[in-house]
C-alpha cells in the first residue's frame, strides 16, 4: 500500500502537469490524487501500526549501493502519519484557496509540485537506503523550492526563493558528507546495516553533529540555520506554508532521531548542544515574532521557537542515552516527538487562518485587521484554538508534548545535569510567557476591538472547503489535549524505537505522566466549560435589559478606530526591554498641537543572523572580489602560475 500511495501521488502530478490548459479537470486530478494517494499510505501506516511494525519492501536499483528499501517501523509510521494528515487537510484547503486567488488560479505547476512535495516526503521518512533517503530528499528540496517561487514576479518572493535554494543545498551536501562517513565506518550504505555494524562509541562524534546541525538542523530551522523560515513561509501560499511549516521542517527532525537510531549512542556534549541550541532557538524565535507585523512572518519565528522545543526534548533524550538513563532518554524523546506532531496540527491551523485572514484584508499586515472576530467568526474561532495550542494552554494539545518536556527537564537534575536542567526549565517557562504575549497581540489586533480599515470592515468567512481543514485540525489538537492516549501510543512506540527499548517497558514509564497531563487538560476543558456557562447565564439573565454600545471612551464622545492598541504599541513594553537582543527601529511621525491629524508610530526588526550578518559578509566578499578582479593581470603567465601553486599546495597537504 505504500508504494501504492506515493506511486499514486506520482501519477496524479504527471497527469495534472499534462492537463495544465483545462484548469478543472487538472484540479480534479489533483485533488482525487491526494485524496485517494494520502488515504492509501494512512492505511499502510495503520496497518503496520496494528502489526508492530512489520512492513519492509526493498528493490534492487541500478545506482551504485542503492536499494528501492523503504520500512515502517514505529518511528517511520509516526512520521508518515504525520506527513499525510497534513498534506490531506492542506491540499484540500488549497484547492479552494488557489480557486479564490487570481494568481495562483492560473499557476499550472502549483498543483503537481504539492504532489510531489508529498510523495517526497513521505519516502523519506520510509527510506532505509542512504541513496534512496537522499534522492528523495533532494525531491522535497527543489519541489519546495519551486512552491516558494511561485509567484516569483514579486522581488521579495526571488529574494525568498535564492535564500531557500542556497540553503537547501547546503543541507544537502552536508547530509552527502554525513551518509559518506558513516557508509564508510560500517561498510554499507542500508541503514539496517549501518546499525548493526555501527562500532560501539563512534568515533569523529563532533563532526557527526556539526554535519547533522548543519544538514538536519537548517531544514529544520534551528538557530542559528532558521533564517530561511521568516523568508520563504510569508512568500508561499498559505497551504505551502502550512506544509513547509507543518512537515518539512519537522523531516529535519525525523533526520536527527534516525541518526540517533542509526548510532545507538550518543556523547554528553551531543546534549548539551542540542540543549543550548534549543533554548537560544526558542527564546529567540519567539522574540523576533513578537516584533512582526505580517502575520506570516510572525507564525515563522513561532516555527523557530517551537522547533527550539523539540530541541531541547531532543538534548534531554541524548542526555538519557549518554547517562544509560533509558527513562530519562524516553522521556525527552517522547516530549520531542509528541511536540512535533502537535506542532504539526496547530501551526497548519494556524497558517491556514493566516491564508484566510489575507485574502479577507488583501493584507497580511495584522495592523490592517480588527474586529473581525465578528465578521469573520468561524476562521477567528478556530485560529484562537491554534493560538491557544501554540502558547500551550490546557485543554490543547501543545500543553501535553510540553509537559513531557518539563518533566524531562526536571528528571535530568536526578543525572546530575541540573545546570542544563536550569537552562531547559527557564528557557521553557520564557518561552510560554512571551508566546502568550505574542498570540494575545496577533489575535487582539486582527480579530477584536473595532475595523482599522474598509477591507475588514467587509469581510466575510472563506467557504466550507477551506474552513472543513481547519475544523479537522482544531479537532484534532482538542482532542490530543483531552485524550492523549491515541497519540501517545504511537509516540511511545517511536520513542521506544530510538531508545532500542520494549515497547511494553514504553508505556509502563510514561503511563504517570501522560495520567497527570489528561488529568490536567480536563481541569483546563472543565475552566472553560464554567466559563461558558457563565457567560450564557449572564447573556440571559441580561437579555433585553442592556443594549450594546461603542466602547467606553473616558467621556470623549467620538471614539475612531484609531483609539485602540496597535501591535507596535501593545508590544513596546516587551521589545524595548528585550531591545539589545531584536534591534527594534522606530519610526514616529505626528504633526503639531493637542489634536494632531496625522500620527504614525510602527517598528522594524531585521533578523540578527541573515540581515545583521550573512547579507553584509555577502557585500563585502563581492567587494573584495571585485576589487581582486579589478587588480588581476590579464597575462596567461599568471594564470598558470596561480594554478601551479594551488597544485603544490595540494600536493604538499595530501603528503
């Protein structure tokens, strides 16, 4: 059924790239495609999942040490799962996002570039053969790249296109080096086998992770490599940036948990960075989104900080592993890949309200919103779940995956770990007050107070085919923060598999924790179930008594839309105070006297990595090279002159 499923989403890009110039026939095959492709391989995983695991397919390939090998195992059916319920909802919320835009309505590559994209995907995350996983790794990066640079007539969508490229392609080469080693440690490049004859304390650890933080790390947007995020997620369409934000970055993930997989072991230093990188990751992206003003923008920072979360449960696993502590070990990976799952549900959620918010308000300026959680009251319904989750609020289900980091963090201090404890604890507990700060002024800015602008005023909700995915996510991440039990089985059964334990010993050791969490998510459902009732007895109670007004305005009698928070100022206390790190500009603009007409205020964050460093290292070496070129004779003498010294200089360093 797995081949079935990517040979089916294969078939349907091929027929719809040839059925390009009849637009509803090319939409219907991609859409039956995807339905039809996603539903096979959710059955294989379900079946294999029943089974424990069994299914293993492999074909011989023309290509030197290559093998069609793919396998589920606990790890591959949690990803493949992950990556099909996504791509689903997103590709079916597309099709009607697509149909409402003007642009990507006459976008022939759009639709077989998603199939691709998921096909790509999802052989990836069943690959068992280092060629076929780098094949189809490359696959997902150019099909990627393309969905980026769809609308590449916009000169920020080319600046987000090349950045992406470049990127990608260092990933890449650095994951050839990486898969180069260890085929040459164990002799083989089938994972299967790598494992089995991996040596015991792999030596060149060091090297392993800087190949794997560079290779792994930047498709999965780790700081200091997420600086790609901010740029390509804002320039792709909104079910694009539900996938790449949704499932892409978490491929990176799945990456570092086989490597671990394929090394058994892992050093404390391996830890201990990963911890770090989490924390500055998290801390990090959380403050530059909450200095954003486009609203995709802003949820791609939030990508950087949650994957600054499966950090730090991806450390405190190492952590485990390094110390022979397999309960600390299954915890923190537990925590890690739980939270990437749950990460997956609510930030598609919440990109997809994103699509629908700009396309309402022609904008994706948050400050352009307002009000609109009653012109526009299912997307702002459930984009206040996906705010929630993301800020991890019981009842959702991004309090469950950040509980069982929390307790990682808490079982490391009995390793004797307690300074890289201190650093996970506080770096989480920050990390969920600025969310929170950042979700409150995103959703009151766009979706309460009074319109800023005509568009708001006039909006309306997109159409049941685009707010039916985002009901199913929300669903979903209520329902993983109620009952994590579905979940949890198969998270156990992943981490179970990176850990090299019993399954059955699994679920004995999370069993307490995954109680306290439920237990918990009840009490946060049964809060708002009071609260509800509360406000409907009060709704009653005062029906007909009270008529509704403009807001109260301290006696000032004609109140504007102006007269309320914007993001800038509803930001400022926590921008300034963190001003050293963001760099925050400010322009302010008001003209004279107690009742100026004209008044501007707003603020601009560059990004410290790509603005504050790459962009003017870039300038200066194209200087300099410029500068050499000017200098250079243009005598052949010279020229083989130079060639001559660079081959001594090889010849003397291979010797």
């Amino acid at each position: 059924m797995l081949t079935v499923a990517v040979s089916i989403l294969l078939l349907g890009a091929l027929v719809s790239a040839l059925t390009a110039r009849l637009p509803r026939v090319a939409a219907s095959v991609s859409l039956a495609s995807l339905v039809m492709g996603c539903l096979s391989g959710l059955a294989a995983a379900i079946e294999s999942a029943a089974l424990g695991g069994s299914l293993e397919i492999a074909r011989p390939w023309s290509l030197p040490s290559a093998r069609l090998a793919v396998s589920l195992d606990g790890l591959s059916i949690f990803f493949l799962l992950t990556v099909l319920i996504v791509s689903l909802l997103s590709g079916i919320y597309g099709e009607a996002y697509i149909r409402r835009s003007e642009g990507l309505s006459k976008c022939a590559s759009l639709r077989p570039l998603f199939l691709i994209l998921t096909a790509s995907m999802a052989t990836v995350v069943c690959a068992q053969n280092a060629v076929l996983f780098l094949f189809a790794w490359e696959a997902m990066a150019l099909s990627s790249f393309f969905l980026v640079i769809v609308e590449d007539e916009h000169p920020e969508t080319r600046r987000a296109g090349l950045i992406y490229f470049i990127c990608t392609h260092t990933a890449t080469l650095a994951l050839f080096v990486l898969f180069a080693i260890l085929g040459r440690a164990t002799g083989t490049l089938g994972f299967e086998g790598m494992r089995a004859a991996m040596p015991s304390g792999a030596g060149q650890s060091g090297l392993l992770l800087m190949l794997a933080l560079i290779g792994f790390g930047m498709k999965a947007g780790i700081a200091p490599f997420h600086f790609w995020l901010q740029e390509a997620h804002p320039a792709s369409p909104s079910h694009v940036s539900a996938v790449m934000s949704g499932i892409v970055i978490k491929v990176g993930i799945y990456g570092f948990l086989r490597l671990i997989w394929l090394l058994r072991s892992v050093p404390n230093f391996w830890a201990i960075a990963l911890v770090l990188a989490g924390a500055v990751s998290g801390v990090g992206g959380v403050l530059f989104a909450l200095a954003q003003h486009d609203l995709k923008r802003l949820l791609a920072y939030h990508s950087v900080e949650n994957i600054g979360i499966i950090a730090l449960g991806l450390g405190l696993g190492c952590l485990g592993l390094s110390h022979h502590r397999p309960e600390l070990a299954l915890l923190g990976f537990a925590g890690a890949i739980l939270h990437t799952l749950n990460h997956a549900l609510f930030k598609s959620l919440l990109f997809l309200g994103s699509g629908a918010f700009a396309q309402a308000l022609g904008t994706r300026n948050i400050e352009a919103g307002g009000g609109l959680l009653k012109r526009m009251p299912w997307t702002s319904a459930l984009s206040l779940v996906g705010a929630a989750a993301i800020s991890g609020i019981p009842p959702f289900n991004g309090f469950v995956s950040e509980w069982l980091v929390y307790m990682a963090s808490i079982s490391a201090v009995t390793a004797g770990e307690a300074r890289l404890a201190a650093v996970s604890i506080g770096g989480l507990a920050l990390i969920g007050g600025l969310a929170m700060a950042c979700f409150t002024k995103a959703y009151g800015t766009l979706c309460l107070g009074v319109p800023r602008t005509e568009a708001a005023k006039s909006a309306r909700d997109p159409g049941p085919v685009m707010i039916a995915p985002m009901a199913a996510l929300a669903a979903l991440c209520a329902f993983i923060g109620l009952w994590p039990g579905p979940a949890l089985s198969l998270v156990e059964s992943a981490a179970a598999a990176v850990c090299g334990l019993d399954l059955q010993a699994a679920h004995l050791a999370l069993a307490g924790f995954v109680e306290n969490a439920r237990v918990i998510g009840f009490v946060g459902a049964g809060v708002i179930v009071i609260g509800g009732l509360l406000a409907a007895a009060r709704s009653f109670l005062l029906g007909g008594r009270v008529t509704p007004g403009v807001t109260w305005g301290c006696g000032f009698p004609a109140p504007t839309a102006r007269m309320q928070y914007t993001a800038s100022s509803y930001a400022q206390p926590l921008t300034r105070a963190f001003a050293p790190v963001l760099g925050v500009r400010e322009h302010f603009d008001a003209s004279a006297g107690y009742w100026p007409e004209k008044y501007d205020f707003s603020t601009h964050t560059d990004d410290r990595v790509l603005d504050g460093l790459l962009v003017p290292l870039g300038s200066t070496t194209v200087g300099l090279l410029a500068w050499i070129k000017r200098r250079q004779k243009s005598r052949l003498q010279y020229y083989l002159l130079s060639v001559a010294v660079f081959l001594l200089i090889l010849l003397a360093w291979k010797l």
